[in-house]
C-alpha cells in the first residue's frame, strides 16, 4: 500500500506540473521514473540450476538528481515477483545441496523465487545530441543494493503407485551487494523519456541455505525498458540594466 501511495503521489505531481514545466531543461533537472527488467539469472549446478525459473521479469521504481554538471545520486527500488516453477528431475539432476538424483528415478518439482532490491548509487553522466535521435542522456551508475531472496521448493518422488515421498524447503537469504546500471535515456519530450538499461547484481556472494539445503545464484545481468519524468529546475540569469 505505501508503495501504491508512492506512485500516485509521483504520477500527480507529473500531470499537474506538465503546464508549468512546459520549459523545463530535460538534463539539469531531478527526475523519477518506472522500468521493466528481463533477468538472465541463473544458478550453480547442484544448488538450484533446472529447479529454479532461469529468466524472470522485474519491475524498478527509481528517483535521481544531479549534484554536479556530471555527477548524481539514484535510488530505487526493485522488485522481483514470485515466479514459479513446474518441472521434472532425471537421473543426474539435483535439488539444492542435495546429491544427484539416481538413475531410474524421476522426481516432480514445484519452486519459487522472489525478491526485493532497493539500492541507491552515485552515476556519472554525459548528454549528446543527434540529428536522427535527438537528445541523449547517457548514465553509468556504481551502486549498493540491499538484496532479499526468498526460494521455497517441493520435490514429489513415486516410489510406487501408492506410495509418494515428498520433500519441503524454505530458504532465504540478504546481504548488501554491488550493482552497476548502465542507461541511455532519449528526451521525447522537455520531460518525458525512454530509457534503455543493461543492469548487474552481484547475487553470487549471497548465502541461501538452512540446516538441509542450499542455494547458489550467479550474477545476475538484466537488460530494463522504461519511462522517465524530469522536473524543471529553476534558473536565474542576472543580466546588468544601464541607466543614461
């Protein structure tokens, strides 16, 4: 719900502020926006790869602003909904920190995967201008994210036709991690924006386990598509008036 509240309060100040930024600088003004981000995340072998869903879709709230001509603050907050997972396991397949499954044996697994991600980071940033595209403001973002997962898993195994063994397990896992984000944002209006991302988690150093299981994500990179909102700043001139 304070999410929800969040976005509306942004959204409001967007549409009754679009006549009196009409003027508004595209590069030198705070800005707020929304991505979409298709994840390539995958895991070690033994410890989540064929159980987990591999490429899953999140969804970024982000704020920035500028502290020098080339030099800013972003923030946001990123999150991964459940995603879920239906599968079979063969012979040689495994579930998290478990051994391989034995040959003639054939196991059903149900998972799921979710997170939450906000970070804040310092970008450095370049704006040019092109005939064909118009302007372009380029960002290379080094920053921390304080990363949550939560993975919970089911596995069924038929030893016969009456007979089912099935195996439970909840694990999560949190710890302050690296991100980089590098955009291009290309002004289609004084305010609004596209903006393209390729991102990177440094999930790899996160621990995932409980007393029985474990598990073990590689980096994760991430390739986001979003709008973009730029307030307009305020600029005073001082211009000398002579008098005869």
């Amino acid at each position: 719900m304070h999410k929800f509240k969040l976005s509306m309060i942004f959204c409001t100040l967007a549409v009754t502020s679009s006549t009196a930024f009409a003027k508004s600088n595209f590069f030198d003004a705070p800005y707020f926006g929304v991505e979409a981000i298709q994840t390539n995340q995958n895991y070690k072998a033994g410890y989540g790869k064929d159980v987990f869903k591999k490429n899953t879709m999140n969804y970024n709230i982000f704020a920035g602003f500028k502290l020098v001509k080339f030099l800013g603050i972003e923030a946001g907050y990123e999150i991964q909904p459940n995603a879920t997972k239906l599968t079979q396991l063969v012979a040689g397949q495994s579930f998290p920190g478990s051994l391989p499954i034995e040959a003639g044996d054939t196991f059903l697994s149900n998972s799921s995967i979710s997170g939450t991600h906000p970070y804040v980071g310092i970008f450095a940033e370049i704006d040019e201008k092109y005939e064909s595209w118009g302007n372009v403001k380029y960002q290379v973002m080094l920053g921390a994210s304080f990363s949550n997962i939560k993975t919970s898993f089911m596995s069924l195994l038929e030893e016969t036709p009456t007979q089912t063994t099935t195996t439970y397990g909840n694990i999560s896992g949190s710890k302050v991690i690296p991100v980089i984000k590098i955009s291009a944002t290309n002004a289609i209006t004084n305010n609004f924006g596209i903006r393209v991302s390729i991102d990177y988690h440094n999930f790899a150093s996160i621990k995932i386990q409980n007393v029985d299981n474990i598990v073990k994500l590689k980096d994760t990179f991430g390739i986001g598509l979003g709008l973009t909102y730029s307030f307009f700043v305020h600029k005073t001139t001082d211009i000398p008036v002579y008098y005869k």
